[in-house]
C-alpha cells in the first residue's frame, strides 16, 4: 500500500478482504486519523456538531478509498516525523 500507487475500487485483491479485516482498517483509520481531527463515520450535511463546526456523512465507500486515505496518513506522518522521502503534490 502506498500513497504514490493508490489502489483502484475494481482491484481484484479487495474482493477478498472479510468483514473483519475492514473493521480492522476503519479501527485503523478512526486512530490514524484522529490527531488531525478527521473523525469517522461523520455526521450528515447540515448537522452541527465539534464546537460549532458543520460536518459531513461520506456515506459508503469503496475498501478502496479507505486503504488509500490509510496509505497517505501514513506517508504524511513518516515524512512529518523525518523519515522517507516528501510526498509530492500534496
């Protein structure tokens, strides 16, 4: 998995994920992603919530959009804590 080779939603390797291992990566990505105040799932449109902030339902995605969100958190906080290389274009 990596931020500069996103994983298309038609990859055949995704049709053999299970129902645990995506709750695994969703677990994932609620940690992951926290610190930087992304939290899953949202609220639908309009809601009011967080301090006043409006926030948005992103509604089903495909295993794909999540294991690629994953992979440039990821990368973001590798770069960030000085190891690897910079991202480019983000």
């Amino acid at each position: 998995m990596s931020a500069r080779h996103p994983i298309h939603p038609a990859d055949p390797a995704l049709l053999h994920l299970t129902g645990p291992q995506l709750t695994e990566l969703i677990v994932e990505l609620r940690s992951e992603s926290r610190e930087f105040g992304l939290l899953w799932p949202s609220a639908h449109p309009g809601e009011v919530n967080l301090s006043g902030r409006r926030l948005v339902n992103l509604g089903n995605i495909p295993a794909s959009t999540l294991i690629n969100l994953l992979a440039l958190l990821r990368e973001y906080k590798r770069n960030r804590d000085g190891g690897g290389h910079r991202c480019s274009g983000l």
